[in-house]
C-alpha cells in the first residue's frame, strides 16, 4: 500500500494512557461447553455521520476498542491506468499513536496487513458496477485497541458506508472468536489475542488460533472468513457458527442506529 500524505495530529511520542493506569485487567473465564458460551457481542456504543467533509463515517466503541471510519467520495482513476468495468477499493488501516504499547516496525506491518484484510471483507459488499473507472477510499483509524480491531473495524465501516449512500448489496457485521485447547473465548480482548497468537515450542495445546468471521445476512454469505493458527475442520465451523450468531445481535443495533439517523433527517 502506497505511504499515506496524511499526518496524525499527534506528536509521535505519545505513549498509552494506560501506562499510568495501575493495571487490573484479568482474562475473562472462558469455556468448553457450548451451552455456558455467550453468544452476544460487547457493549456497544456506534454513531454515524459524525464527520462532515466526507461521503460517509461512523464512530464504534465496542467494549473498550474505540476506532473512527471514513468513506471519501469515490474519485475518478487517472486516465493513464487502464481503465477497470468494476470500481475499485483503496483501505486504510491506521493505529494512533497512544492507542497500543507496540510501538515497533511490526506495527506498520499490522497495518499493512489489517488494511488489505478489510479490503478483501468490504469488496464483496459494495455494488463496484456502479462505480466503472471509480475508486472509493476508506479510512480507519484505531484510537483504542483492546481486541477485536478488524472486526469492529469491518462493523464501523459497514455503518459508514451506508450512512454515506453507497451503494451495498447489505449492512455487513463480523465478530472475533478465538480458541486455545479447550477453551473458546467470544469477543476477545487484546490480552486474550495475544495469548491465543503466543507460539510455544513444548506446549500440550492440541488446537489455537483465531478466526474473523464477517456476514451478510440478507443474503446469507460470508464476506470474509479470516484464520490465525491452527485447529481442525470441526472447530472452525463451530467457531464459525457462533460468529454468525453474534454478527446477527450485531446486525440488529447497527440497523436500528441507521433507522434513527434517517428518522432525524425527516423531522
């Protein structure tokens, strides 16, 4: 992805607030019994249109993640590129500088990474006939990372696209479940990631990884099914299965904040 022009407002030595924080942060008990599993997303806090020099934008705090989106009008490709039937997607993936205590190079490489995963998750989503020799930009920008960023990233960025008009074949929503031997964790926070990411060498865990699941229910399709790890056929059509539950309550709030974003245009 080509380097953004765009600076953040923040001075490059800005370091997370919660380093001053006396940490009291404790993993959440999981479980291997499906029926003890809850299957509801976070506390869930989105708002639309907030930005207003952009087509469309959204603002998500999902539990303690907090992250802006923002969908520029589409523009024009340049006449020296050949010219495309379809439209195209151009995402940006960026953390703020307070909003993670990783601060190396692997960061960049995270964004890069998360920027071409969200695009593969929106393309399927957006009607890119309607937008020949087109290309529509979409910005995300992470304030607080405490797990579940590319999914509450997709989430934020489905509101914002039909907030801003484009047009979409249906309101997108994805959710984060992560499995380490026997136990599933739904929702995960950024504590729980980095356990279920750690490669031991001498470990007895027979299956860890994690898996984004991003849903379209409308047409009962799954846009994007990423994995991290390892674990057999069975375990991710299970994971799987409890996604798209979660994706479904998720559907629910996203639509009823878009339902109150036209009602107050009409009063």
């Amino acid at each position: 992805m080509p380097p953004t022009n765009r600076k953040s407002l923040y001075p490059e030595s800005s370091v997370p607030y919660t380093i001053y924080i006396k940490p009291t942060e404790t993993i959440a008990p999981s479980t291997s019994n499906e029926a003890d599993l809850k299957l509801d997303p976070r506390p869930t806090f989105l708002k639309v249109g907030i930005l207003s020099q952009v087509k469309g934008s959204a603002y998500l705090e999902y539990g303690n993640t907090k992250l802006l989106a923002a969908i520029l009008p589409p523009r024009e490709i340049s006449k020296q590129s050949k010219k495309n039937a379809l439209g195209v997607i151009q995402c940006d993936f960026k953390y703020a500088p307070f909003a993670t205590n990783d601060r190396t190079e692997n960061l960049t490489k995270k964004e890069q990474f998360l920027s071409v995963a969200l695009k593969k998750a929106l393309e399927p989503v957006i009607c890119l006939h309607e937008f020949p020799n087109f290309q529509i930009d979409i910005m995300v920008y992470i304030l607080q990372d405490d797990g579940c960023a590319l999914s509450s990233a997709i989430n934020c960025c489905g509101a914002a696209l039909a907030e801003g008009g484009i047009p979409i074949y249906d309101v997108i929503t994805a959710s984060t479940v992560c499995i380490y031997g026997q136990h599933v964790f739904i929702n995960p926070t950024a504590a729980e990631e980095e356990i279920v990411q750690m490669r031991e060498e001498k470990t007895e865990i027979t299956e860890q990884g994690l898996c984004v699941i991003a849903s379209l229910a409308a047409v009962d399709q799954v846009a994007e099914c990423f994995q991290k790890g390892y674990m057999t056929y069975e375990t991710i059509k299970n994971l799987t299965n409890y996604a798209l539950k979660v994706n479904q309550s998720l559907l629910s709030t996203v639509k009823h904040v878009l339902v109150d974003k036209v009602k107050h245009h009409l009063k």
